[in-house]
C-alpha cells in the first residue's frame, strides 16, 4: 500500500488534482559572447561572467541555474556573476549547451 491508497483511505471525499507540468524558463540568447573569466580576489580564485545582453531577471535566473547545478556559492552583482572557485571549463559547457556562444578570457 503506498502513500496515495493511504490517504485515500484517510480522506475518501479529497479529489485529486492533476499536476501541471512547469514548462522550462525560456532565457534570450544573443549575439555576443558571454565573457567567462578568471580572477583572483583575497586569494581566492572566482569565476566571472559578464556582456549579457538580456533582462537583469533572466541573467539572475541563469545564476541560481548554474550555482545549483555547480553546488558553489556565487552572486549577482552590477550586471555580472560571481561564482566560487575557478569552474570555468564546467560553466561554458553548461552555457553552451543552453546555446550561449562564451568567450575564455583570463588564461
């Protein structure tokens, strides 16, 4: 018996509501190359990526996309990404496979 018989048997009079499925955030792409660089700061290495073009909401979302999927720390800050660490090799296949052309600047 698994959980959905259990509840039904609790609550016999309860509907069940169809899940709607989410359909996947659609983020423009542009012309121009994201620009994926290498700085040191206190340190420290970081990742930054800047020259989005987009919406500022679009870019943020592409940020919490590639933090979760990375499981680092970063933030959003005047229009660029700051991500922990020197992850550059796995954030440009991440943003290529989205259809993002990206440019390796910094070594």
């Amino acid at each position: 018996m698994d959980l959905k018989d259990q509840l039904k048997n609790l609550f016999p009079e309860h509907e069940e509501i169809p899940e709607e499925i989410e359909e996947k955030s659609t983020i423009w792409l542009q012309d121009d190359p994201i620009i994926c660089k290498y700085e040191k700061r206190k340190g420290k290495p970081i990742t930054i990526l800047e020259g989005y073009t987009g919406a500022t909401s679009d870019f943020k979302i592409l940020a919490k996309e590639i933090k979760t999927k990375l499981s680092v720390g970063g933030s959003f800050k005047d229009d660029k990404i700051i991500i922990q660490g020197d992850y550059r090799d796995r954030i440009m296949t991440l943003l290529k496979e989205k259809g993002f052309n990206v440019k390796r600047v910094g070594g």
